[in-house]
C-alpha cells in the first residue's frame, strides 16, 4: 500500500536518461548505476525497453535479477510484443512492475497512432489486462498528456485502472506545460477519477521550457505522488525532471510541502559524479544541488554572511547531499579498508584483483602527493573501468609531433588473436592515432564530439578525454584517463570502439 503522505521516487535514467544523444550505456554500467539508486533507496528503478532492443533486454534482466530492494520497472507500448517482452525480462525480479503506455492527444492519436479515441480507449484496456495478467503491478501512462483532452484523460485512465492498473502517470511528454496549469490538470484528473485506494498518481515531465523540476513540484502540491525523474535531469532533447532537484525542493522546504521520502540525499552527489562520468555528460557547475558552484559563494558579502552564520546563504548543507566538507580524503597512511569505503561511498565496487590495482596505484599517488582527493581516487577507479571487454587491446604507441613535421602515431593493439601495427599521419598527433586504429580494426569511425581536461589538481594532474564516436548511425561515448594527454586521447578512443564493436 502506498502511503498518503510520501513521496516515491521512479528514477527512469537507465532509460529515459539514456535516451540522450550520444549516451549508449553497456550491462555493466547499467548494474553499476542500478546499485547506487538502489542505495539511495530509490522506490522505483525503471531500468530500460525491452522491446527496443536485444541489448536492452539484457540489461532490464540482468538489473532485475540483481536488485532485491527497489521495484524494477520495464517499459512497453500496449502492444502484445512489447508486453509480453518486458514481463519475460522481468522474470527474475523480486519486485517487478510492468510500465506501459499509450498515446492519448489528439496530435498523436491522428498522427501517430492512426487511431480514434475509442480504439485508444479499447488498446489502453486489452494492454493494461494483459499486463496485469503478468505482473502484480501495472503502471499505465498516458503519452503527451497535458496536450490531451482533461475529459478522455480521465475516461483513459478510469480504463486502466479497471483492467488493474494501480499507478496512473501524468506525463508531459514534450515539455509544454507550465506548473500552474500542470497542478490543475493533475488535480483534475485525482478528483476525475476518483481512483479506489491503492491507487496513486504519478508525473513525468520534461524540460523543454526549463520547467521539468518546478512542474513536479506543482504536481505534487496538488496530491500527485510518484516523481519520475532522472540524475542529473538526463533524457530526451533538453532533459528530465533532475531527481536531486525534486527531492531537495521536498526536503528544504517541507514547510511549504508537508511530506516525505525514503530517499538518503547524502547520496545524491557520488551518484551524480558516477552517472555523468559513466554516460561522458558533463555537470554544468551552477546545476542546482549538485554542481561544483552549488555551494561556492565568491562575492565577499557572501563570503561575510557565511562564516558568521552559514544560513544567511546557504539554504542546505554540502553534507546534506553527499559533498565532501573536507577535500583531505586519504594520505599514504591510510589502510585498504579506508580506500575501499571511500571507493564505495562514490559509487565504485571494485573487487578482487582490480580493487588491489587500484590500491596500489592509490599508494603510489599517494607518495608524491601530500593529500589524495576524491577526483584523484575517481581518476584511478576509471582508469579500470576503461578496461571493457571488447575485440580491442592497446599493447603500445609512440607519437611524433611539432611545428616541422605532421603529427604521426605508431599505434599496436590487440584484435582478437592478432597483434597489429600500423603508422598514420594526421593533423596532429590525436588525428593520426585515430587514423591509425581506423585502420588496423577496418572501420571507419566518425568523431563526433572530443574534450580534453584535467580532473585533479597539481603539475602531475591526470589528464581526462571524454569522446563521442559514431558507426552505422550509433553513437556512443568514450573515456580515458592517464597523467599522459595523448595515452588518454587513445584510451578514449578504444573504449568508444570496443562499445560499438564489442
């Protein structure tokens, strides 16, 4: 039973967030972020389409079978395929929930759909019950619902919840809402219904007009009471509710709101860092909550305020949502177990022998600098996580550059069984290493996007490459990092192609 007076929280990042352009996510990375919500106390984890794709089938159950806390959720159109596709990803789950939706504007319903209202309201019925005739618990959505008629909203949605559905959710698909006109259409559609108990509502919406966060919230106050939202606000076109907003703005102001979650906020800044280090999105750093200027204050009446009472401009704490107060984390003092709780608290589980590589690099770091940080721990943590299983292995490189020759690279690697090697000359030394892998995996990759940039600090700061490479019309993003800009560039590079070919 849901209770009247929370909040729930579905977190829909592993696919709504990824849904981003150029954001490809593997099982593992999927696994990895599925764990962190689900320490977070995330209510809901909607962990992908299965219907869209084998890769994200694969995904939906391998999270499914590994998370025994939060409710997993996977997505379907009304369509049989799709239902019976996410009810068989879902087999192992301990709390499964089938998500299924349908259209219901008319701008959809001619365009899209091809359908009348009466067949949508006979589709919503035949794909809720087949739904409900394989899972306990059945969300129905209704598509691009704020520009719907508030009437067949209502009459749709008393559809689903007499074939058996038991969470409705509002979505404003594409952003058009503002937050006045979305708390009276919520509240409309609540008193409409008038669903039995059991039965709650849900809001799902986008960011198109900067509005996901405050339309939620609006929702909410007008007794809406699960949030779909992702970490970091990822998604489709300009984003999401961002899930660290939403539960913040509960939080800080439960004055105004009056309710509650079981969401732990002190984990909303690792699980942000691991989210935008693992998709290659960067944090913009005035992102409320969880940005790197979210509590810096550099004006000196700022800077007065704060030391004498940090309240006059701090309406939360850093420590509320998981950032660091103190920047000295671990010195060449400090034992495994240290490492290994700190490595967790942001958001690596590493094992066996790649936690003790890490260990030792974390010692050898450690002795030439006089305090390690949190990025110096995420860089080391990285550097293995760029190990991904794939056709591809860099054995060695050597790089000749400079203002009298073209850039050249000796690139060898590992392909399958084979050791290659191959020369290249390019506009520079990363354009010649790219031309080089190109040819030695014959396949023409295009590069998208390329960022280069330090994450920790000093003259022996590692070096950060964040790529996006495309092939066949997928795109995907690749990371590498190393105290060498070129060793990082090439790094990047192979964990990009072996997404795309592995």
């Amino acid at each position: 039973m849901f209770e009247p007076n929370r909040v729930y929280f579905f977190d829909t990042t592993l696919r709504d967030g990824e849904q981003a352009a150029g954001v490809n996510l593997n099982v593992q990375e999927k696994l990895q972020i599925a764990k962190q919500l689900e320490k977070m106390k995330v209510d809901v984890i909607e962990a992908g389409f299965p219907a869209a794709s084998p890769g994200d089938f694969s995904c939906v159950q391998a999270i499914a079978r590994e998370t025994r806390n939060s409710v997993v959720a996977a997505l379907a159109r009304t369509r049989e395929g799709d239902v019976r596709a996410a009810a068989q990803a879902l087999a192992q789950a301990e709390k499964p929930r089938l998500h299924v939706f349908l259209a219901t504007s008319p701008l959809h319903m001619e365009h899209k759909l091809r359908m009348t209202p009466e067949e949508v309201l006979n589709e919503a019925r035949a794909g809720v019950s087949l739904a409900r005739s394989l899972a306990a618990e059945v969300e129905f959505s209704a598509e691009d619902a704020c520009r719907s008629d508030p009437d067949f909203l209502i009459k749709v949605f008393k559809t689903a919840v007499e074939a058996g559905a038991v969470v409705l959710n509002i979505p404003d698909t594409v952003g058009y809402a503002v937050p006045d006109e979305f708390g009276a259409l919520c509240r409309k559609i609540i008193e409409g219904v008038a669903a039995p108990e059991g039965v709650i509502f849900s809001v799902h919406a986008h960011d198109d007009l900067g509005l996901a966060t405050a339309n939620s919230l609006a929702a909410v106050k007008a007794g809406v009471r699960q949030v779909e939202a992702t970490v970091n606000g990822m998604g489709e076109r300009a984003g999401n509710s961002a899930l660290e907003e939403v539960v913040m703005g509960l939080r800080t102001r439960s004055d105004f709101y009056g309710l509650t979650s079981a969401l732990e906020t002190k984990r909303l800044y690792p699980v942000s860092r691991l989210v935008s280090r693992l998709c290659g999105t960067a944090v913009p750093p005035n992102k409320a909550v969880v940005g790197a200027n979210a509590f810096a204050h550099e004006s000196g009446i700022h800077q007065h305020g704060v030391m004498a009472e940090r309240t006059t401009y701090e309406i939360m704490t850093p420590a509320s949502v998981g950032i660091p107060q103190s920047k000295m984390v671990l010195g060449k003092h400090s034992g495994r177990h240290a490492f290994e709780e700190r490595l967790n608290a942001l958001g690596f589980e590493l094992t066996g022998e790649a936690l003790q590589s890490a260990f030792e690099r974390f010692k050898a770091l450690a002795d030439k600098k006089k305090t390690v940080q949190d990025n110096d721990l995420e860089a080391i943590a990285g550097q293995l996580e760029q190990t991904l299983p794939g056709p591809i292995e860099l054995m060695g490189f050597v790089i000749n550059a400079g203002t009298l020759i073209d850039g050249t690279a000796i690139i060898k690697l590992r392909v399958g069984e084979r050791v290659i090697q191959k020369v290249a000359m390019g506009d520079g030394p990363a354009d010649a290493a790219f031309k080089a892998i190109n040819e030695i995996v014959g396949q023409d990759f295009t590069l998208d996007t390329y960022q280069l940039g330090a994450i920790t600090e000093g003259g022996d700061a590692m070096g950060e490459c964040v790529l996006r490479l495309t092939l066949d019309g997928r795109t995907v993003t690749g990371r590498g990092v190393s105290t060498d800009i070129i060793e990082a560039t090439i790094k990047s590079y192979i964990h990009a192609a072996n997404k795309l070919l592995g």
